[in-house]
C-alpha cells in the first residue's frame, strides 16, 4: 500500500478492526518513510459480468432498486427489500466465485422475492425470464400454486386423489 503522503511503496499496519456490518476491515496504517497514518478499508471484490461482457462491482443498491420496481404498489416496505438485498448478497458471496453473471444474481433474487411477494416475484420474473406470452405467465402461475399446495396425504380426507378408509368392521363379522 502506497504511503497518500510521500508515495513510499510501502505501510505497517498499526490497527485492524471489522465494521459494524462486518463486510470490511477498516485498518490504520503508518510509513516508514514519513511516519505519517493513514487509514484504509478493505472489502472483498465481487465482480457482476453484464452481458454485454462488461465487468462491474456488485451493487446491493442496484439489486433493491430492480427489485422496488417489482413491487411498485405492493405491500412491501423498505426494511424488507433492504433485507431481501443482504439475502442476495449473502448468497451470491457464499458461492465463493470472485466474479458471477447478472444470470447467477437474478437466480439469487428469484429465491427471497417470492417468499416475499408472489405478484412481485411475477413481475420480476417475467422480464428476468423474458416472458413473452400469456403461455408463460400461467406456467409460472400454476408452478407457484403446485409449490403452496400441500401434499395430498397433508390435505386431510375428501382431498383428491385420496384413497377412501375402510369401513369399520361390524361386531356381527
């Protein structure tokens, strides 16, 4: 790390601590040449390749700001897509890969935006899988309703499909 003041090509770390959100390390730093400190902030990099083939850092903001488009007049407050967005980062730093596609941070988005809000997760869906008949809208609405209908032995008696009990055994058999 080059020393801000007298460009010495070198530093000692004098302090290292975490934020509060734990995401960096904050680090104060002397020179050996000049003796003056300086203070950095490390992060680790990650890298969305757009396709068009250009490399950008990853952007929780831009991530919540897609997102709050899905759920324009929806009941979703500011708090929940602020913590649909630590979601997503969250899973995309888990997979441990430096740099991701915008196909592999979309994939991230689908997972808490439709435990979040079902229309919106519809409408997210439908230009991150450009959707583009109404063919794929009720494919996408009859997977949603197989995922939240229960099993049909969690469905109770009478439900379809459900085999129909014995009758009881009478005293006279």
């Amino acid at each position: 790390m080059h020393c801000p003041f007298c460009r010495h090509p070198d530093s000692r770390v004098v302090d290292s601590r975490t934020t509060d959100d734990g995401c960096s390390i904050r680090r104060r730093r002397q020179c050996p040449d000049c003796s003056r400190r300086f203070t950095t902030v490390e992060t680790a990099s990650l890298m969305v390749i757009k396709r068009s083939g250009v490399t950008e850092p990853f952007s929780r903001d831009k991530v919540i700001s897609g997102v709050r488009k899905a759920c324009q007049g929806r009941p979703v407050t500011e708090d929940a897509l602020a913590k649909l967005g630590q979601q997503v980062e969250e899973a995309v730093r888990a997979t441990g890969s430096a740099e991701l596609s915008t196909h592999d941070v979309g994939l991230a988005i689908l997972g808490p935006l439709q435990k979040l809000d079902l229309v919106a997760y519809l409408r997210f869906a439908s230009v991150y899988r450009a959707f583009d008949s109404l063919e794929d809208f009720e494919a996408a609405v009859a997977e949603l309703r197989d995922q939240q209908r229960p099993p049909a032995h969690d469905r109770g008696p009478g439900a379809e499909g459900a085999a129909e009990a014995p009758a009881p055994a009478s005293a006279a058999d």
